[in-house]
C-alpha cells in the first residue's frame, strides 16, 4: 500500500526566516523516517585465522547496531545489522579457517538492514563486540570464534624442565600481526610482516643448534594481545622470551637497533614513552576485547611482579640485552648503545627473562628498504641468536643437556694479581684439595699468569 503524506501549514503570523528552516527540516526527517533510510554501509569483511581460533571483522562506516543468533544443521552465525546497506560483495571473501566455511547475505529483516551468514563447520563459542575508528580502520565489527569443543592449546614438549638434559627453550614472538599491522613505513610495508620474517629465520637458526628449542606465539598472520604472548612462553616453559618488532616515530629521521627490558615504573626516554602509547593503541588495533571492556588492565599485573623471581629476570634480561646489542651493531646501525627500558605488556612475565629487538626504524626510508631485504633480515637473526647462544653457554639453565656438558668440560683459570687458591675454590665451588690434585700441585702457592684445570664439582 502506499503511503501518502498531507502536511498543512497554517501561518498565524509572519514566519522568521530561521524558523522556517526548522520547520523544513522536521518534514525532511518525517519523510526520512517514513520512507527509510540505511545510515551505516558495510564496506568490506576479512577473515583472520590462527591455530586456536578465527576471527572475522566487518568494516563499516559507522558505528553498528547489531543482533546475532545461531541456526544449527547445518551450523551457521546470523548477524543482523540495522540502519545499514552493503556495498561489498562477500562472494570474493576467501576462507581457510577451520572454523568458517563460507560467508554470505540472506534476506534481511527488512530494506534497511543486512543479514551476514556465516556458516561454520563446527559449533563454536562466540564474542562479537564494535570498535571505534582506530587508524588505519574505520569503525569494526569483531566476531571471534573458537572450538566448544577444543581444550585448551597446550605446548607440545619433547622435554620437562624437570628432565635432566633437556633443550633450552627459546620463546619467538613475532609483534603485532592480524588485525594490527604495527607500524607502517613510508612505501607501505607492514611491521607485522618484518618481525614474522626475522623470528621464523631466528627460529630455524635455534632449531639446528642442539640442546636448543624454538617456540613461536605466532607462526602466521593473526592477532594475539600483549597481555597472551608472555603466557605463551610461560606454557612453553621457556627459558628466554624475546619479541621482535621494527620501530617507528613521527618523524622519519630516527634509525637504528635498539633493545628494551620492562621498566617497573616510568619509561626512561621520549621513545619509550611513544612505544607506550603504540602498544595500547596496538590493542585497539587488535580489538582486544578486554581491553575494551576493561580499560584499566593493560597494565594489571604492575604490582604482582615485586618478587625475587622478577629482580632475577630483570637482572638476566639486562645483561642478555647487553650482548645482544653487541652482536647487532655489527649488521646494522644502533640507536642506543645501552638497553632501554619501558613499561611494555609483552615483557611483564615476572619467571622468565624476557627482552624486546627492535631491529630498525621501519618510518626511516632507508631503514625500510634494509628490512625489506631478505639477506639483511637474516644477518639480523644470525646476530640475535649469536648472542642468545653466547649467554646460555656461558651460563646454561639447570638440567639442560649444556649445563650437563659445561660440568663434564674442564674449566681453565689463568691467575691474577691478588688471587690464591682458597679465593678460587670458594669462586667455583671447589674443595681446594682438589684443585691441587688436578694441577698435581704439591704446595698451596700459585704464580700470576699461571693456567689452573678447575676440576666439576
């Protein structure tokens, strides 16, 4: 039926000029409101797969009105969308998620609105939340996704730590990925993409020493929070957590490496403070839905973490740090000499030392064209695990197959001034009677520049 509308006007007296704008507008809106009218468009749709779960994100133009059900046999998700028109055409959307078959439009509740289909293989557990304009995205849609029936993903180890000579496991974490492509640099390339490179080339060069191990929170493109990839090292029982990022400013002439520990208080310089600032706008990025909801946690675990465990993994995390700023400016440009420290989610595991590589200014032009190269990525990686393999030598985790080996291999000690040989049985843990049975020395008295074999213990 059509819907015929009569408005009559009667003046009274003379009409002002502005209110008869106003009355021109009320009968816009009342043929708006009869007619119908989508506010929002749904301008394109992605679908973000991981090893645990699925992501799919709606981009639109506005802020969404939105209601959701399920339909089983066969399973799908139905989301209605009010207020809004489609300008994308989802049979281009590609899917190769577990979880997601295919998805589709339906017929919608009426012409104002959209129906999304997305029909899944398997009944799956549900959170669907709005974000705001977060640049480089306008306003989402999240719908995250994960098996009913799976349990928890538990790290797949070949060894325990209470396992006598086992491998020292190395935790790769690959920044920023999915949803959130870190920084971008002047010609268009993604960190996410850079630090996914670099780790798995870290990762291969752990992987064939032996009595190492790599583990990585994330092997492909897809979003973990800051807050997840510590507990992920954690579930690996890692002995070292080290994320890989490519760093940014407002400005493109900052270049160089540099490395960073967590600071249990303020950062210690203006980049710090921006790296800050870049994390939780990371999170958005992410759409961390804890984030969103709570926005007082990002940094929940601050006063948890003043225990002796956290003061040893501090203290370890520097002086790795420190070695591998040596091994880095070999390759590549520092931007500090010194480890750096800021208050970062991604380093706050209180149990294991934990550092963060940031392997160039991917904002400086020429810096971004080094990352892009492939034989610069590895020499970056070569240089990391140098160091990383340096420090474990020197001191080996207990129980590791290399801490086996370092007590069976004979240690040497050349004297120096000052020094006597109860000084060096206290230093290493050794009876000074056997110190003298393994140089076959017959008095106590040592020489300056004299070579000592000092027995295990």
């Amino acid at each position: 039926m059509a819907l015929r509308l009569s408005i009559t006007i009667k003046i009274m007296k003379p009409v002002k000029p502005n209110q008869l704008i106003r009355a021109c507008l009320c009968v816009l809106l009342i043929l708006v409101s009869q007619n119908g009218f989508a506010t929002n468009v749904v301008e394109g749709l992605r679908v973000w797969p991981s090893p645990s779960n699925t992501r799919v994100v709606l981009d639109l133009s506005a802020q969404p009105e939105y209601s959701y059900f399920t339909l089983s046999n066969p399973t799908r998700l139905v989301i209605d969308l009010a207020n809004t028109q489609s300008n994308f055409d989802l049979s281009n959307v590609k899917s190769t998620s577990k979880l997601v078959k295919k998805v589709r439009y339906s017929t919608p509740k009426n012409k104002n609105s959209v129906r999304v289909v997305l029909e899944l293989d398997i009944p799956a557990n549900t959170e669907i939340f709005a974000l705001p304009p977060t640049a480089p995205y306008k306003n989402r849609l999240v719908i995250d996704l994960s098996d009913k029936n799976e349990q928890p993903q538990q790290a797949v180890m070949t060894s325990d730590r209470s396992t006598r000579d086992r491998d020292i496991i190395i935790a790769i974490d690959a920044g920023h990925g999915g949803e959130d492509p870190g920084s971008i640099g002047p010609s268009g390339t993604y960190e996410k993409n850079i630090t996914l490179s670099v780790s798995k080339k870290l990762a291969e060069k752990i992987d064939k020493e032996p009595g190492m191990r790599a583990v990585m929170t994330r092997t492909g493109d897809y979003y973990i929070s800051p807050n997840d990839r510590p507990e992920l090292a954690r579930r690996s029982k890692a002995d070292l957590f080290v994320s890989i990022h490519a760093d940014a400013f407002t400005t493109p002439q900052p270049n160089g490496a540099s490395v960073w520990v967590l600071s249990m208080g303020r950062a210690n310089s203006e980049l710090g403070r921006w790296m800050e600032r870049t994390e939780r706008h990371s999170e958005l990025l992410g759409g961390a839905a804890e984030v969103i909801q709570d926005t007082a946690s990002e940094r929940y675990l601050a006063q948890a973490l003043l225990d002796m465990s956290m003061d040893h993994s501090l203290t370890t995390s520097y002086d790795i740090s420190k070695i591998v700023i040596k091994e880095l400016k070999d390759v590549t440009k520092l931007h500090k000499k010194r480890p750096q420290a800021a208050s970062l989610a991604v380093l706050t595991s209180p149990d294991i030392p934990s550092i963060l590589v940031e392997v160039g200014f991917i904002s400086n032009p020429k810096e971004e064209k080094n990352l892009n190269w492939a034989k610069h990525r590895q020499r970056l990686a070569d240089s990391v695990f140098q160091a990383i393999r340096q420090y474990f030598k020197k001191l080996p985790p207990d129980g590791t197959m290399w801490a086996s080996l370092s007590k069976a291999e004979k240690r040497t000690h050349r004297v120096r001034s000052g020094e006597s040989l109860s000084l060096l049985a206290q230093r290493y843990n050794v009876r000074i009677k056997a110190i003298k049975e393994a140089n076959n020395l017959r008095t106590d008295t040592v020489r300056i520049g004299q070579v000592l074999t000092i027995p295990s213990t």
